[in-house]
C-alpha cells in the first residue's frame, strides 16, 4: 500500500518520526531521492493556536488546499510516536479568524518543502524561515507496518544518512521560533 502526501492520506493516524538540523543537505537529499517513489515541492505556512496539550494548526500548501492538523507527540529527539487528526479546510483565512478569535494565535511556521515519498516513508527537507534547514522523516503505522518495524525503519535512515545525535531536534518548529 503507497502513502499519498495528500490528497487520499487518512485523517488519522499514527507516525514514528523525528527531525533533525541539516549540515549537509545536497548529499542527504541525494540519498533520498535515488530511494524515492515520488517527489513533491511546495510551501507551507502553518499558524498555530493555543491549546491545552498537543499542537493545533492550520496549514496553508502553496500551491495547493488548506488543512487543519491537531497532534500530540512524545517529548524528546529519538524517533518518537506522533498522534494527529486532520481535516481538510475550504475556506482557510475563514477558518483562521475563527480559531485566532477563539484560542488566540500561538505563531506561524513558513516553510518550503520537498517531499520524498515510498510505501509509508516520508522524508522532508524543510527550508524553514529564520530557522534554516532540517529534515523530518514520518514513518506511517499500518497494519504491515506495527511500531517497531517503523522505530527500525527510522533509525536505519538516522544512520544511513549520517545524522549526529546532536543534531536530532525533540521540538517542533514553533517551539524553536518561540
């Protein structure tokens, strides 16, 4: 079974992933593109709101729909189990003036983003305004694919494309622009 990146993805779901500062991003995203079965380049701008646990946003692709994306991780920088629900958003400066009048406006995440995508593996390289550059990979829990096999899989991409434990990130994107 593929993973699409979007459209048809489910609106639930369980990841292992984690993320990571970039040093060398040429030769990572070499590495990643001879493994790919697609790739997809867009941008993004997430806004934020206040919640009492997890994260919620709403994602904005450039070019392409809007999405609102709530999520609970465990804490720390090893590949760790990530919660999330999405729903997809029609009208998004709607929808942002709802939810910024009613939970307030945590902040907002602009990235640029190439997407690396095979069976249930994505991996991103995230140009990340005032933040530089990381990658994330998001192992997808299926019913072939139990918690285990993904931790494995996301520690075997650690190791093969030469990530430093210093280098691995335990927060997300708005935590390190706060």
């Amino acid at each position: 079974m593929g993973v699409t990146y979007r459209e048809g993805a489910p609106l639930s779901g369980t990841n292992i992933e984690f993320k990571a500062r970039l040093h060398d991003w040429e030769n990572a995203l070499r590495i990643a593109r001879a493994w790919a079965a697609e790739e997809v380049a867009f941008g993004q701008r997430d806004t934020f709101y206040h919640v009492p646990a997890g994260h919620l946003k709403l994602r904005e692709h450039f070019p392409g729909p809007a999405e609102l994306i709530g999520y609970v991780r465990a804490p720390g920088a090893e590949p760790r189990e990530s919660r999330y629900r999405r729903m997809p958003v029609a009208v998004a400066a709607g929808m942002h003036v709802l939810l910024g009048a009613a939970l307030g406006v945590r902040g907002v995440v602009e990235k640029k983003r190439i997407a690396l995508l095979r069976e249930n593996v994505r991996i991103h390289f995230d140009d990340v305004a005032g933040l530089g550059r990381f990658l994330e990979i998001e192992v997808i829990l299926t019913a072939d694919h139990p918690e285990a096999v993904c931790e494995e899989t996301a520690r075997a991409w650690i190791r093969r494309l030469g990530v430093a434990q210093a280098d691995l990130v335990e927060r997300a994107y708005i935590d390190l622009l706060e």
